[in-house]
C-alpha cells in the first residue's frame, strides 16, 4: 500500500494510506466509505499531535505502559 495522501505523519504508529484505508502497525486497518473521510481522520489524527486521541494509538500506548 501506497502513501496516497503525502502528509507529514506524526503518529508512531502510521504505516500506509490509500484512498479509503489507513494501515497502522502491527498490520491495523482502518476502512472508509469516502475518500473525503479518510483525509479528514488523517488529518485529525495521523498527520496531528493529537494522535493519541485516535482509539487505536491510545490503545497501542496503553498496552506499551503496561509492558513497561
């Protein structure tokens, strides 16, 4: 999968996009109907320092604090 969007990622746990798909790490997929509402949870999140708001980072997050 591609890089579709061309953002500057700021969430660790960003791997891929396409048109209608975010793929995070550890092989999380993320499916839209639009394309339009994919751009808009990228930019939210993926492309943001908000990214721990996101369900699936703030979960990735809390399973690493509990690795620790």
């Amino acid at each position: 999968m591609s890089d579709y969007w061309h953002r500057a990622y700021i969430c660790p746990f960003w791997a891929a996009a396409g048109k209608k798909t975010i793929k995070c790490e550890d092989g999380c997929m993320l499916c839209f109907r639009e394309s339009c509402d994919t751009a808009e949870y990228i930019n939210r999140y993926c492309a943001s320092y908000d990214y721990r708001k996101c369900s699936v980072a703030a979960a990735k997050l809390r399973y690493f604090d509990r690795q620790a």
